[in-house]
C-alpha cells in the first residue's frame, strides 16, 4: 500500500456516488490494522460544486471526481485490495485539502 494509491470503494451502500477511495496515509505507518482514506466522489453526484480549496477536482480515468475532504476516515486494511491507480501527482493540491480542513489556510 502507498500513499495516494486509489482503490475501488467496497460499500456497496456508497459507492455509486464515490467510486473510489483514496489512501492518504504515509507509509511509515504501514504497521497499523486501518489506513486514512478520502472518498472520490463523482462530480456529477455532488451539483458540479467543488470548493477549490477543500474539495478540488482531479481527473482520473475519464471521470471528473473531487477529493472529499471532510470525509475522510480510517478504514481497515484488509478492506483495501490491490490499487488500481494513483494520484501522487495531485499531491500538493491533497495535502493542501488537508491542510485547509485543519487549519483553515
């Protein structure tokens, strides 16, 4: 598992409106039973409207998704089968999602 590595979301419940899950969780932490993750929800399910900041848009696999920011949770690992992406090259717009959720800047 590494950091930024997407994955498809198991729930069944949820999954339609956010497709994947993305691992946020350095991997100096690979020892731990849970891994942080933040749902990619599909644009179209949330109105079109991203805050830019928190929620910012990204491209992946043809589809318009944004970061869900304050939705983020642990999730247990074994949940999480093989990646079937990546997003490291969004990572200064994810750490900056991040980084406003907690400190507003």
């Amino acid at each position: 598992m590494a950091q930024f590595d997407v994955y498809p979301n198991p729930s069944t419940a949820t999954k339609k409106h956010m497709p994947y899950l993305l691992d946020i969780q350095n991997n100096f932490l690979s020892d731990l039973a849970t891994r942080i993750v933040i749902p990619l929800g599909l644009k179209t399910s949330f109105n079109n409207q991203a805050m830019a900041r928190l929620t910012p848009e990204v491209s992946y696999e043809g589809e318009q998704l944004l970061i869900l920011t304050p939705q983020m949770a642990s999730v247990p690992h074994s949940i999480l089968k093989e990646p079937i992406g990546s997003l490291s090259h969004f990572r200064d717009e994810i750490i900056h999602s991040l980084d406003f959720a907690v400190s507003g800047i």
